[in-house]
C-alpha cells in the first residue's frame, strides 16, 4: 500500500460505475481519506461546494452531465475552482486526456484502477495543492499585511511624541480588531518600567485598566524577545490580573530598542479572540516596532536634551556671573542673562538693544579703564587675542563705581578670522577688592605698629641705659679716685650688657630666630618665657606638625598666637589658656581658648581700634584661611583657624 501523504483529505469520487465507485473508497479508506461517492455531475457540484473537498476523482463518460461539463463548472465556479481534478478514463484516448488537461485537470488515470499508480498520483496531487494554499495564504496575508501597514502610516504620518503614540496604538487596535494596544516605557538607566506611554481599548471593553509591566510576560519582552500567543495567554499568566480583567486570548509584543540595542520599552496588543492570522499580527507589529522604536528614542534624546537645558537655565539663572553670548553684525541670537543686567543695577528689559549695548556699557566704563579696554576687545574682534580677561570699573546705576571681572572668548571666526561670536562673564568683585584694600591697610597698620613699637622699645627700653652708659664712661675722665673709677668703670660695662640684651629681646621681636631656626613650638615657648604676665597663667600648648609650614605661614601663625596672647593677658581676666596645633590634609589647623570674660566677637570686629581681631582676621584671610568663633559673651573665648600648609 501507498503513503498517504495527508490524512483525513477530503476526496470526491465522481463515477455510474458502482464497482469504481467501491473500489476507489476501499484504497483511499486504507490511506486514511474521507470519501463522498457520488454517481452523477450535478449532485457532484453540491457536495463540492458544501464540504469544501480536497480533491475531485472524475469520471469522463456519464450519463447526463458528462465529466467535462462537471470540470467547466467547478472551474467557473470561485468556491471550487481551486479544487484539484484528477480525470477517471475508460480509455487511454489522448483527445479526451489532452482536453482534461485544457480544462485544468492535474492528472488522470484509466480503468481498470492500479492501485499503486492512484495513491501515487493522489498524494502527488494533494502535496502539490497543500503547497499552492499554503502559497496563496502566505501571499494573502503579505497583501493583507501591506495594506494594514500602508493605512497605519498614511494615519501616523506626520505625528512624533505623543501624538504618535497614542495615534499608533489607536489605528493598531481598530485595523487588527482587538480590544487592547498599548506601549510601555523602560528606563534602562534605572532598571525600571516608567510606565504606558500610550494605552488603546476598544470601546465597550472597559476603562481604567493597567498592565503591570514588572511581571510576566512582559519580562521575555524586556530580554529583547517578540513573543505570540495565538490563543491561551490567560492561562499562561494567571498571575497578570490585567490580562485576568481582558479576558485576553491572544497577545503579540515587540521589544522597542535604540541603535545600540538597549531596551526602551515594548509595543502590545492583546484581544479576548485567538489570533487566526499570528503570522499577519506578528509582521505588522514587528513593522511598528521599529518606527516605535526610532521615535521613542528620539522622544528620549529630546527629554534628556530639555532637561539638560533647564539645568543650564537653573544655573544660569542662579549663577552669580552675568552671563552674554553676541553675534556680529548684531542680530539674531545675542542673549544677556537677568544678572548681566543685575550687576550693573538695571532690569533686563532696561537694556538697550543689542546694536547699542557695546556702546552703552563702555560709556559707563571709568575713564582710566575705557582705553585699554576697548583696544583689547577690538583685538579679540580682529584676531589678535583668542581670550580676553581683565578686572576694570563701571558705573552703577547708583552712582557708584564697582569692580567688574570680564571673561570673554571669540568662539566663531569667519574666513579673514574676524570674530562672528562672542560668549564671556562678568562678575562684581567688588568685595573681593574691597578686601583687599582692607588686607593692604591692615598690612600697612601692622607695619606703622611695628615701627612705633619698635621706636617705643629703643626710647624707653635702649635709650636710657644707653644714656646712662654715656655718663658712667664720661664721669671717668673727671675721677681720680681709684676705687670710684672702678665703680664706674664696672657699672658702664653691666648698663652695656643690660643694652645688648635689650637689643637682642627687640631684634627678636622683629624676626624671632628661634622660629626661623627651631620652628613653631620652640618660639611660642620661648615667648611665653620671656612674658611675666604669662607666669599668672596656666598654659597648655600641644602640637602635632609632622611638617614644618611654608616660612611666611610659619610666621604669620606666630604672631596670630603672640596677638591672641596679648588679649588674653590685657582683657580676658583669665587663668588658662589653651592652644592646639595639628595638621590635616596639608592644612595647619589651631585652636586657642581660653576661660576669661568672653567678649562680643560681632561688635570688637566691627570696631577697627577692637583687639587687634580685624587684623587677625585679615593675616588668616591673606592666605585664603579659615577662622571661626566661638561667640559666647560670658564664658571665655574661642577661635580656629585653617591655613594651608605652604600658605
């Protein structure tokens, strides 16, 4: 016996010939076929039509409606006129085979029947047919397909954002007919679901429903995995209630992917109906997929660069620098931030326009400035610098000259490198040189101290020994008496040694060289040594400098801690001090305190006669230091300071 090549085909046997008829049955029986064994043409078309057949076995000679006929009408008619014929000839007539043929027959065999020679020639036919439906249906469903896609992207054309998402999955859902379409958005970067960036349901489903993306089988999707559920995805995920509250059957989903790969989100539809056609669904969804994917990474791109320009505004906005970005010739483009024009003491819209700002802000320029300035900014222009910064004086509004840093750059050159783009800061430093005035002043102070000091010390300390000296060596011209000249003699010698240590404490006080040669430490205790008020105190000096400060810093602490002292002894009424020096991450930082009457920090710093604090403040400042205050009026007082180590 033959190999059936499909079972349960559906054969129609047309023949009067009883015994044909019953023979033909028994062999396609053992193949496996169902059979309608019918005698004459007209009860043939009927059954044809009826039970959609396989195939049609046709006898040549019948009473009646012969089998040509019968052949001519299947093919007229469109529900059979696919169905394969295979001719039953009682002779080998190659006229009548070779009409068969014209016909449209496939085959033809004579009778008697071989039984071998039928299912050959029948499992030929229906594999033949099998592939050409299969054809037919493919080709079908491309048509169909194509179609579907041409209508969506006539509908879509001309959307980006939104619009086009929610268009996508509003023309998705009515052209493929289901209840459900959506998109849903990843956010790689955080490793979550950011939510349904479109949502369609059909009407009469239901509202408010909302997929949970962070379960299956949305997760296969996120792997960058299209996944189809022609029928049964309600039973496949019980756990989704979205799915649950569909009542979805079927389901198709496409992961959405930028350039690189990295996943963004997935396109969805699902419907309460098995999918007939998932090959259909499946390239139609896989075809958006890729506009989806595009657009969805171009929203993205968008949204970072928007909010990347809010920052900058934030910043700009927020910034402490007038920021302007200008053209030449002037025209579209020149922008000035609101601090430009904040600085200067007016309101952005008190500008003048841009064709006379240049000219507005150098009249405002102070004289001594105006020159070099505008040489410099015409050299930018021409090429001649590629930057250009300097600090100079403009009017406010009130009056008053201020300080202004500029920073500017030329960063668009036209072919002869004439600047065509200018961007550049100002900023009022006004308090920075007011600071350093008040620096150079407190430097200018400590000097004219030191020198009175240091005159007070030779008047008071050096001049009367000297003096006395003076007296003591003249008076031995006019003794004659030896034991008077003696006296005198040994007296001028003690008075000159008591000078040169007086020279010698004054020299110290100008330059200490134990500082110089012994460092920090050493020095403040030779200090405190030779200070009587300190014997009064109970001083407790630590310090931890693995490395000696750079010589001016070193210095400059030095006669902070011999100030600071000083008010201790002359104003604070105590009887310990505290002082701790240590170093950390290269910065030097010491503690003083001490347990006296506390003073009020605020108003001796505002009082330039006050302590001697403004000075200090200033010295710490001098080298862009730190200093705080303990700020408590009744118990005792309190500083830090922090300075680099190399100043």
């Amino acid at each position: 016996m033959g190999e059936s090549y499909m079972e349960s085909s559906k054969i129609l046997i047309v023949d009067d010939d009883v015994f044909n008829r019953e023979l033909l049955e028994v062999i396609l029986a053992g193949d496996g076929h169902r059979t309608f064994s019918i005698e004459n043409g007209i009860k043939a078309l009927q059954i044809a039509r009826e039970q959609e057949v396989d195939l049609v076995l046709l006898d040549i000679m019948m009473p009646g409606m012969a089998g040509f006929e019968v052949c001519n009408k299947l093919k007229e008619d469109e529900a059979t006129r696919d169905i394969p014929i295979i001719f039953i000839s009682a002779r080998d007539d190659r006229d009548s085979i070779s009409k068969g043929f014209e016909l449209g027959a496939y085959d033809y065999f004579t009778k008697p029947v071989n039984q071998a020679e039928i299912q050959v020639k029948i499992n030929n036919c229906l594999k033949l047919n099998l592939t050409e439906k299969k054809l037919k249906k493919e080709h079908a469903i491309r048509r169909k397909t194509e179609h579907a896609i041409q209508i969506i992207s006539e509908e879509t054309a001309g959307e980006i954002g939104e619009s086009f998402f929610e268009s996508l999955v509003m023309n998705l859902g009515q052209i493929l007919d289901v209840d459900c379409a959506f998109i849903g958005e990843w956010d790689q970067q955080e490793g979550v679901w950011i939510g349904i960036s479109a949502l369609y349901v059909k009407e009469g489903v239901g509202k408010g429903y909302k997929p949970n993306l962070s379960i299956a089988p949305y997760k296969q999707v996120k792997r960058q995995k299209m996944i189809v559920y022609a029928k049964g995805v309600r039973a496949a995920f019980p756990e989704d209630s979205f799915l649950v509250d569909m009542k979805a059957e079927s389901f198709v989903a496409a992961p959405l992917s930028d350039k690189e790969g990295a996943s963004l989100g997935m396109l969805v539809i699902c419907d309460s109906k098995p999918i007939v056609d998932p090959a259909h669904f499946e390239a139609i969804i896989r075809a958006f997929s890729v506009r989806a994917s595009s657009e969805l990474a171009r929203v993205k791109v968008e949204k970072q660069m928007q909010f990347q320009k809010q920052r900058l505004d934030l910043a700009i906005d927020t910034s402490a620098a007038g920021i302007y970005d200008h053209t030449f010739p002037f025209g579209e483009g020149n922008y000035v931030n609101d601090r430009f024009a904040e600085i200067l003491g007016y309101a952005k819209v008190d500008m003048p326009s841009w064709g006379k700002l240049l000219d507005w802000f150098f009249a405002r320029i102070h004289p001594e400035d105006t020159l070099p300035l505008r040489e410099e900014y015409i050299d930018l222009i021409r090429g001649k610098l590629d930057a250009l910064d300097r600090e100079f004086r403009v009017r406010h509004k009130n009056g008053e000259w201020i300080w202004i840093e500029m920073n500017t750059q030329a960063i668009e050159r036209n072919e002869d490198e004439l600047a065509t783009r200018i961007i550049g800061v100002i900023l009022d430093v006004s308090e920075r040189h007011e600071i350093q005035r008040r620096i150079l002043n407190t430097i200018i102070e400590t000097e004219e101290k030191e020198r009175s000091r240091f005159a007070q010390d030779l008047h008071d300390g050096l001049g009367p020994l000297l003096s006395t000296a003076k007296l003591y060596i003249k008076s031995l011209d006019s003794l004659t008496d030896k034991e008077k000249r003696d006296f005198a003699s040994r007296k001028s010698i003690e008075i000159m040694d008591e000078a040169i240590s007086s020279i010698r404490d004054i020299a110290n006080n100008i330059s200490p060289h134990i500082l110089k040669n012994f460092g920090l430490n050493s020095a403040i205790r030779s200090f405190l040594k030779h200070l009587p008020e300190a014997e009064e105190l109970e001083i407790d000096l630590h310090t931890d400098i693995p490395e000696r400060p750079s010589e001016n810093v070193e210095l400059t602490l030095f006669r902070i801690i011999v100030e600071l002292i000083h008010n201790t002894v002359k104003h604070a009424s105590a009887s310990k001090v505290g002082i701790r020096i240590k170093c950390v991450d290269q910065r030097i930082i010491v503690e003083y305190n001490d347990n006296g009457i506390g003073f009020d920090v605020d108003s001796i710093l505002h009082n330039p006669s006050g302590m001697g604090m403004s000075n200090i403040v200033n010295r710490v400042r001098s080298f862009e230091g730190d200093i705080s205050f303990e700020r408590n009026l009744l118990i005792g007082f309190g500083v830090r300071i922090e300075i680099g180590l190399k100043g």
